[in-house]
C-alpha cells in the first residue's frame, strides 16, 4: 500500500514539475507576488510573536500561568494548566505557535504525550490581527467584521477542545515532575539569542510554504465562483484574500478558511512538530472539526454581523 501511494504521489509530483516548467514565467510572478506577500503580511504579523513567545517558555511562563488556568484547562479540556501557554500564544500569535509550544512543552516534561495530543487539536490558531485586519478591515471594510470573526474562531476553537477531551491514540506517557522551571535556570539574554534564532528558522518554515502553496493555488483562483475561492481557502488562507468578497458568502468562507487553516498551514504544523515525538493527526482533526464549526456559526451570525 505505501508503495502504491509512492507512486501515485511521485506521478502527481512529475505532472507538477511539467506545469512549473511549461510556465515557468507565470511561475516566477507568481513566487515574486508570494515573496512579496511575505514581506507585507506574514513576517510582520508572525515574526515577533514567534520570538516572545518562544522567549516566554524559555523563562518558565508555563509553569507561572498553570496555577492561574489550571482550574479550566483540566476540567474542561483534560490538559494539565501548563497548556494554557500553548493555547493562549496560539491564540494570539497566529499559526503554528501553538503546535510549536506544545511541542516545546512535551520535549520539557511538562505535558504527557495524551495532553499533548489533545492540546494540539485547538490551539493552532490563526492571528487575531489576520483576522480583524487582513479580514476585517481590508476585506470588509470594518474592524467590527473582522472582530466577530476572531470571536467564531475563539469560540470555534474551544469548542473543538471540548470535542477532543477524551481524544487519545497512545499510551499518557510521564510527565517529567522534577524537571526545573526554566525561569529559575535560564538567564535573560542566552534566552532571548535562542529564542530569535529558533524563530528566524521557524520563519523561514513558514514562508516556504507559503511560496509553495500560493504558487499551487493560483489555477484554483481561475476557477469558477463559488468554487474558485473555496477551494484556494482550503489550500492557503493568504492566498484568499484577493477574492472574497464583502458579503455573506466571503463572510462565511472567511470564518470557516480561517478555522480550517489549509493545507499550507498544516504543512507548517509538521514541519514544527518534526523531532518532538509528536503526530500531526490530532492537528488535522481538529483543524477540520474547527472548520466545521466556524462555517456553522458563521452561517448562524452573518446576517446580524454584516446588518
């Protein structure tokens, strides 16, 4: 079976290597148009959240903010309070920090390999400036819009922990006690060096991406509305935004592209848990499950939202 699939993918990739060679000058403005929108949107709006919060977790913000959450995060969604980190910065940061913390919390002990499973389900989020912004304000021409919208996918989000409270494919495995808080054992300034370092690379993750899946997605943009922008918003939430539209249908694709994250987000996701022991599964359920929330109450709330 692993064969067969080899196989299928490598066809598909030599047909992908013919289109990129037969066009290779539409290929080009479009990697240009995608660098570009790195340079505009993405770095600005991912790459000082990746730096503090990974400077957070060096300091130790995950074992100071579990006592404070413990009392939700254990009896809600079955996760030990440190994991509030994960779903807070993942919250405010925007993709993969979440995932990205939860993977640093597991490496630490801190989380046992079910928590952290469970955790990785609803704490990929998308960046709330994305979404009252980008969304918001540039699409709809209102921050009332895009804030609605970032509360579908708050609420979207939790509901998804909700759903995957008992969610467990492996042994809880140990959660490392012991282990000291890095705010006792790691200074300001080699955490702060680190902590920029290890950003720099996952940005560098992330636009690659970005390049590779907006570069995918500009046949679909051709295709016929409705199915043109829906199916780019299943593949790369930036490479949306030029085609919705300030209605209710771009309403409702908007929140439920934004819960789902796409397939270049979930690319992403991987490439962050690499190493950590870690599946991406419960990432993709729960990506698929958030967007099927998101569409639901978007669907519930558009008409009183764009009133």
């Amino acid at each position: 079976m692993k064969t067969r699939w080899r196989m299928i993918a490598c066809l598909l990739l030599c047909g992908v290597l013919v289109w990129f060679l037969a066009d290779a000058g539409q290929v080009r403005q479009d990697v240009s148009a995608a660098l570009a929108l790195c340079a505009r949107s993405v770095i600005p709006a991912l790459f000082p959240f990746l730096v503090v919060s990974t400077l957070l977790l060096r300091l130790g913000f995950g074992e100071l903010a579990a006592p404070w959450l413990a009392g939700l995060m254990e009896p809600l969604f079955r996760v030990d309070g440190v994991g509030s980190s994960a779903l807070l910065l993942g919250l405010v940061g925007g993709y993969p920090i979440g995932p990205r913390t939860t993977a640093e919390l597991y490496r630490q002990g801190t989380l046992r390999r079910d928590e952290a499973e469970r955790l990785l389900a609803f704490s990929n989020n998308s960046n709330p400036v994305f979404l009252i912004s980008v969304l918001g304000l540039g699409v709809f021409g209102s921050v009332r819009v895009g804030i609605w919208l970032w509360l579908i996918h708050l609420l979207s989000a939790l509901l998804t922990g909700l759903c995957f409270r008992h969610y467990q494919i492996g042994p809880a495995g140990p959660r490392n006690m012991t282990r000291s808080s890095p705010f006792h054992t790691v200074s300001f300034s080699s955490a702060l060096v680190e902590s920029v370092r290890s950003a720099c690379s996952g940005m560098l993750s992330v636009c690659a991406f970005v390049l590779f899946f907006y570069v995918l997605a500009r046949p679909l943009s051709s295709l016929s509305f409705p199915l043109g922008p829906a199916l780019v918003g299943a593949t790369e939430l930036f490479s949306l935004t030029p085609l919705l539209t300030a209605d209710r249908f771009g309403f409702v694709l908007s929140a439920a592209a934004s819960g789902w994250g796409g397939l270049s987000v979930l690319c992403q996701t991987a490439a962050v848990l690499e190493g950590s022991g870690l599946s991406p599964r419960p990432c993709v359920l729960g990506k698929a499950v958030q967007g099927l929330f998101s569409l639901g109450l978007a669907l519930l709330l558009s008409s009183y939202v764009l009133s």
